[in-house]
C-alpha cells in the first residue's frame, strides 16, 4: 500500500487496524521532496454558532483584504458557504478583491474564473470540492474554517466504528487527522490557517498537533 499520509506517527497501527491487515505486513509511504508549509492554528474560535460565526467574520473581514489574493476559503458545508460568501463578498469587493464562490458553478469554472486574476481574487470552497481543484499551484495562502470530521450518524462510520472499543478516539480521530493532512498536502507552499480551536485545546489535540508538526512548521494565534 502506498499513500501519502501512510501512517500517523503510529508505525501505521490505525491503518493495519483499519483495513485487516497483518501487523507485521511493510507498508510504503511515498517519497517526497515537498518542503514544510506555516500552519498557523486559532486558540481561541468557539465550538458553536453563533458566537464560532461572528468570531470567523470578524477575523476574515480585517485578515482578507491584507491577503488580496492566491486565497482558498474552506467551508464543511454548502450551508456554510453560502453564508460567507454572501456576507464577504460586498466588502471584499469594496478592497478589489474578487470572490469566486462554488456556489455560481463547478470546480472548472471556479478555476477559469481565478486564472484571470488570481492576484486579486480568493476562491471560496466545500472542503470535498478542494480535492478536486485543478488551481492548487495559485494559493498561496489556504483557511480552514472547520476540521474535516464526518457526522458519526453517517452509515459506514457507524459500521466502521465498531471496530474500535472507542469510536471516536479510536477510529473518527485517526480518520480526520488523515483528512486533514490530505488537504494540507495539496497546498503546494505558503500558509495553511486553521479556524478551528479543537485542534489546539481538547484531550485529543496532541495527536493533531504531532502530525500536522510532520508536514508544517505550527504557530498558534488569536482571531
């Protein structure tokens, strides 16, 4: 088996777990020569709307027009996206900056939109979308507003989970720090900025943080 994010500083134990596998069975991880990207991680985001909302808005509204372009804007849902786009894209506007929102069409036509200016437009996504954006060599500069957790209701993590003794520790945990090391590997260089604080400040943060150390250099900040 060969992945990018083949383990997670656990001598590829999850995975083993995961799929079956026998414990002694070698598994490849992929060279690469990409160098480190700055992660920069908010402490102090609320968990819950709306206070998690207005804290965001506000920190997009001053950070975004100093950034003016080469930006990516990750949101978990459409419902999400959509909010954002409609509250910043007047202000951006009024800066010369331009938002290209998911919501006016597909992932091809997003990129065309940004190729024609990228150095005064951001780009605004679902975080499944950005899997699949063919413009990663434009940003410079990536936000994630939340951390890519699937809804435990979802039918094939409930039957995956099983598996664990602990679910969420056990089985959601690993999965999402994999996601999310996915979709920082796509940034090719510059500065990835987390706005969500579970990463920093729950009982589970240390395997976050151990593995995003692995492919980014980590400093912590205040929205």
């Amino acid at each position: 088996i060969v992945d990018e994010n083949i383990d997670l500083n656990d001598r590829s134990r999850f995975l083993k777990k995961l799929f079956g596998l026998s414990e002694d069975l070698p598994l490849i991880k992929a060279s690469t020569t990409r160098e480190k990207i700055a992660i920069d991680i908010a402490t102090n985001c609320p968990d819950r709307d709306p206070e998690n909302t207005t804290t965001v808005l506000n920190f997009f509204e001053k950070e975004l027009p100093t950034i003016k372009g080469h930006a990516a804007l990750l949101f978990s849902s459409r419902k999400q996206l959509e909010f954002f786009t409609i509250k910043l894209t007047p202000s951006l506007a009024k800066a010369g900056i331009t938002v290209i929102s998911q919501l006016t069409g597909g992932i091809g036509k997003v990129c065309e939109q940004f190729k024609q200016n990228p150095d005064n437009s951001i780009v605004f996504l679902t975080t499944p979308s950005w899997e699949r954006f063919p413009c990663y060599d434009l940003i410079t500069t990536l936000y994630l507003h939340k951390l890519p957790f699937t809804p435990p209701s979802t039918p094939y993590i409930m039957s995956l989970g099983r598996n664990f003794e602990n679910s969420f520790e056990g089985f959601q945990i690993p999965r999402t720090i994999f996601n999310l090391k996915r979709i920082l590997n796509r940034l090719p260089k510059g500065r990835a900025v987390i706005l969500d604080s579970r990463v920093a400040n729950r009982d589970y943060s240390k395997k976050f943080l151990d593995n995003l150390a692995s492919i980014g250099d980590l400093k912590t900040f205040q929205c």
